[in-house]
C-alpha cells in the first residue's frame, strides 16, 4: 500500500518561512515525480510544484523542492510567505491530486 504522510505545517507571520517534509512508503520512490499540491479554502486543489524543478508562478523565486531517494523524502521549503500561501497541502503523486496524502495546513497571517 503506497502511503504519503506530511509535516512541518503550522501558522507562521507574512514574510515568513515553512519547511514541509513528505515521506512516502509502498513504492519505488526513485522512479517517481513526486508533486506538491494545494487546496485554499473555497478554492479548487492547485498544482505547487514538482520533483522535476517545475514551480507554479506564484511561488517561483519563493519555495524550493527538493528530494532525499535514500530517505524516500520530499521537502518543500516555503519562503517569503504571504497570506494566499494559506492552504492544506498534500504531496501527491501526480499533479491533480488523486493519489495524495492526508495533507497538512499552512496559515499564513499576522
């Protein structure tokens, strides 16, 4: 059974900075782009970025991805946060979201 599990959310201050980690199990995870996606609230699921060094363009020069395959890892490293970064974010397996995590939230607000 493949499993996504996420971390490293929380609140954090305009301007700031989150690290969120993914660690998945019950796959090859070197052959795997892994992505991370998001869901605002009242908003659809949206693309973030991927393993492939691809960015949506809102958080280009902002987030970084990055992967560890020894650790079967996916971090994101989130800086410069503004508040429409506020979202629950899940790493999945493609970039639409079917095969994803439980997610974890990201408030971003003074």
């Amino acid at each position: 059974e493949v499993q996504l599990v996420e971390s490293g959310g929380g609140l954090v201050q305009p301007g700031g900075s989150l690290t969120l980690s993914c660690v998945a199990s019950g796959l090859r995870f070197a052959m795997h782009v892994i992505y991370w996606v998001r869901q605002a609230p009242g908003k659809e699921l949206e693309w973030v970025a991927s393993t492939n060094n691809v960015y949506t363009d809102s958080v280009k020069g902002r987030f970084t991805i990055s992967r560890d395959n020894a650790r079967n890892t996916v971090t994101l490293q989130m800086n410069n946060l503004r508040t429409d970064d506020t979202a629950m974010y899940y790493c999945s397996l493609d970039p639409v979201g079917q095969r994803r995590g439980q997610g974890i939230q990201v408030t971003v607000s003074s």
